[in-house]
C-alpha cells in the first residue's frame, strides 16, 4: 500500500487558522491537483473536522472519515465511510477491497497518527503564497521529528509551488 500525505500550507506552515477552517485559501491549481491525485488513488482517509469543512464528499471516490464515534454517523456506502480504527488496520481494509493507494489529507492529528505509525510513503506539500501567523500546523502542536528527502518539486502557480518528499525511514 502506497501511502500520500497531501497537504496545503501557507507560507509559515500552517493547514489552517481553526480546525473548522474550510480550504478556500488554497489555490484553483492545488485543488485541481488534489482532485486528480485521490481520484487515481480512488480513496482518502481525513479527518470529521477536515470532513466537515467541505461543502459536500468528495465525488469519485471513497471518503474514509476518522472519528471517535463512527456509530454517530450514517455512512454513504461507496462513497463515506465512518471509523475509529488506527491507521494500520485502515490501511489493512483498504488492501483488502483492492486499493493500492491512499491519499491522507489531513487534519494534524490525522497526520499525525500515520506519521507516528510509519505508514507515511510521501509528503505532497503545496506551500501557497500566504501568511497566518497562528493556526494550525502541519503535525499539530505536539513534538515530532519526520526525516523527508526532496523528490520533486515544481510551480503549480505562479506563486504556488509543490513539494514532494519520500519520508526516510529509520
């Protein structure tokens, strides 16, 4: 199973100002790159906060929604999925069902928690020409030290540019 972490940052490093902070910040260029990737990976595990902040699932492919009371929610089947199963075991149903590939697209303590479990393969950054000051950052508030090499990188925008790293394993 390869394993994606996605991520917008503004310039100082932050997902977003509040947990509820809808992804409009982002650059046209950016989501149009996230749809293309999780649509070929066909599934993304985020979190109910990021979840909730989108005005509606995202078409085209599974939405795997990590909450601690999955039973509080309906699920869509095929499309919206409820679970308070570590991302091992995630990981390990989705194998199961056939896929391949899995896009993590956050929040922090949902990167976090795949970080923090070694199933991270690459970190996608897209850093977007913006500053918060505060908010939220990548892996949250907690101390975590994540070892990447630089893949790739290139300009989606013109003052939009991407990352790719692979995470080094110890």
């Amino acid at each position: 199973m390869h394993v994606i972490a996605v991520a917008a940052v503004t310039a100082d490093g932050r997902i977003g100002r509040h947990p509820l902070d809808p992804p409009t910040w982002t650059s046209r260029e950016d989501k149009r790159m996230f749809a293309a990737v999780s649509r070929q990976a066909g599934v993304v595990v985020m979190g109910r906060a990021t979840f909730e902040a989108m005005p509606k699932p995202l078409e085209g492919r599974l939405n795997v929604v990590l909450t601690a009371h999955p039973a509080a929610f309906a699920p869509v089947p095929g499309r919206v999925e409820y679970t308070a199963d570590p991302p091992a075991a995630i990981l390990d149903g989705l194998a199961r069902r056939g896929y391949a590939e899995v896009i993590v697209g956050g929040g922090a303590s949902v990167y976090r928690q795949f970080f923090a479990a070694g199933l991270v393969d690459e970190l996608w950054l897209t850093v977007e020409p913006l500053l918060f000051g505060a908010g939220i950052s990548l892996l949250g508030d907690e101390p975590a030290e994540v070892r990447l090499r630089l893949i790739e990188h290139s300009a989606l925008a013109p003052s939009t540019i991407q990352l790719k790293y692979a995470v080094e394993r110890s």
